[in-house]
C-alpha cells in the first residue's frame, strides 16, 4: 500500500512530514492523509513522490516488489559493501 510505503521511505531518510510536504509544495496535512491512506496522491505527486525517494512509481504502488538503490558516485568496493550488507539482510 503506498500509504505505509511514503512514511516507511520518509522516515528511513529522517524526514518530517512538514520536510516532504516543503519537497513537494503540498500542505504536511497533506502527506499526513497519504500516510493515514485516507487520500492517495495523484499521479503528478506519486512521480514526484518516486524522484524523492529515488524509487520506481511502480514500487510505490506496489506493482513492483523490489526497490532499486542508486550507486552512482560510489567506487567499485563501495557497490560490493552496499551488496553485502544487503546479502546479509535476506539471509535472516
């Protein structure tokens, strides 16, 4: 459900709402509602939501299962310690 989705990524990046809501020109009651699942964001906000986020639409809307993790800028033994941290989540 993108409700949960939106405040699981807002608070994994120490966000407030009032801080997306300034990202986004929308009011904090606003994104209170999409986390609350009492409004979803129109597609304008959704896209906008994804570019925060650094995520496909998709995933917000649960079409997709898997998030991507951008590495650009970081060096070869960088890419493979964001590997391994995340071989080790899975194998839990």
């Amino acid at each position: 459900m993108i409700a949960d989705k939106v405040k699981l990524l807002r608070e994994a990046q120490g966000m407030t709402q009032a801080d997306l809501a300034r990202k986004l020109g929308v009011t904090r009651s606003g994104v209170n509602a999409w986390e609350m699942g009492i409004t979803v964001p129109s597609t304008q906000y959704v896209a906008a939501l994804a570019g925060v986020f650094d995520v496909s639409s998709d995933y917000l809307l649960g079409i997709e299962k898997t998030a991507t993790v951008s590495v650009e800028g970081l060096t070869e033994r960088q890419v493979a310690a964001v590997r391994e941290i995340i071989s080790c989540m899975k194998d839990k």
